[in-house]
C-alpha cells in the first residue's frame, strides 16, 4: 500500500510506500509528517516505523513467493490495468488551510515494489494555500509523469477555477500519454471540483452542514 498527506499552511507533507499490514497507511504516512524531518518512508522501514507508533495492524496480503514475473508482464501487455481500493480527500478549514490525502492498495497487476503516484507529492497529492488542494486516482504511471496534481495547482495559481484546472490537466494527460485518472480538486476559497477521464468515479462532498453528497459519475 501507499499513502500520502500534505497540508497547505507551511506545506508539510508524509507519505508511505509499499508498506504490508497496517490498517491505516495514512495514518503512518501523517506521523512521518508530524514527528519526523523526512517525507517519505519505504517497504519494511515504514512498517517498522509504523510499528514503534503500534499502528493497527492488519492481515498483509503480500506477493506469493513463487511469483511468475512472466505472467504478470503478459498480463499488462493485454489489459489496461484496473485499480481498486483507492481512498483520496481534499478538506478546507475555517482558517482557509488546505489538505489533500491519498492511499492506495495500487493496481492490478503491479509488480511487488511498484509504486503508484498516491505516496508521491505534487502527483498524487498536493495541498498549498495559495492554489488549493488536489487528489488523484487513476493510472499512476501516467499521473507521475505529468505530476498532475500540482499542475492542476498551477492552473490554480494562474487563476483558473478547480472546474477548468481540473478539466485542462486531465485532457492534457488523455490526449499526451492515453492516462486515465480522476481528480478532486478544492481552492482555499471553497469552490471545488470532482472531474474524471474514466467512466465511473465514486466521490462525495460536504460542506460541513446536512448530508454529504455522493455520486458515481461526475460530468
Ligand atoms: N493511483 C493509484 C495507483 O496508481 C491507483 C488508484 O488510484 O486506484 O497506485
């Protein structure tokens, strides 16, 4: 799993990557935040470290030892991967500090020791009071590549809306590099945007009062 967390104010920032068996990846990944000088722990290290915090701990389901790279490689070559089980939020306080959070069980097919764009700053996630906050999910590969989250921040800065930010990153990463990614994107004024190049993108949102809104699709 992979997980990351940043917030806006003084831009700090945490994140995990490929970690086994913690309940709660982001919480390790916002304890690398809050009480050390780092920004991104790795493999049985942040396990270990997640361990000295007695983070809960789940059943890891790790690669089987006899694991057939062969399989999997042809595998990617004929399917487009599937992702599964990524969590993403943007929040704003009342004081107009931004935060973005990511964590990911990553994609099918991966090979053990891939990492996706969720525990990497500026393309999974990125928060700054002076852009906004930004979630991805989709494709990692692609995200990373076009570090699209704070590149969505910059279109912020610029002065686009999260509507339009969101919309003209997402084109640019379909029409460059065929990637495939969802977006939730917040500006520290409050208006925010849930835009996606997949068919389908579950996402909810609450303004602090009543009911969260949740929809699958996102026009
Ligand atoms: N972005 C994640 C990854 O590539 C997967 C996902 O969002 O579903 O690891």
């Amino acid at each position: 799993m992979d997980a990351a967390i940043m917030e806006g104010l003084h831009l700090k920032a945490g994140a995990v990557a490929s970690v086994e068996g913690i309940l709660h990846p982001i919480t390790a990944a916002r304890l690398v935040m809050e009480e050390t000088d780092h920004v991104l722990l790795v493999g049985p290290f942040a396990g270990k470290f997640a361990r000295h915090f007695n983070l809960d701990r789940h059943r890891s389901i790790s690669a089987p030892r006899s694991l057939s790279y062969d399989r999997i490689l042809a595998k990617q070559k004929r399917s487009r991967a599937e992702r599964h089980g990524t969590v993403g939020a943007v929040a704003l306080d009342r004081s107009g500090t931004v935060a973005a959070g990511a964590s990911t069980g990553g994609i099918d097919s991966m090979l053990p020791g891939r990492v996706g764009d969720s525990p990497l700053i500026g393309s999974g996630v990125y928060a700054d009071n002076r852009s906004g906050a930004v979630s991805m999910t989709g494709t990692g590969e692609g995200i990373i590549r076009l570090v699209i989250a704070k590149s969505i921040c910059d279109h912020l800065v610029m002065g686009k809306s999260p509507a339009v930010a969101a919309r003209q990153v997402l084109r640019m990463l379909v029409s460059r590099i065929h990637g495939s990614a969802g977006a939730l994107v917040l500006s520290p004024d409050g208006r925010f945007a849930i835009k996606h190049v997949t068919p389908h993108m579950a996402a909810g949102w609450w303004n602090g009062t009543g009911q969260p809104t949740v929809r699958g699709q996102f026009p």
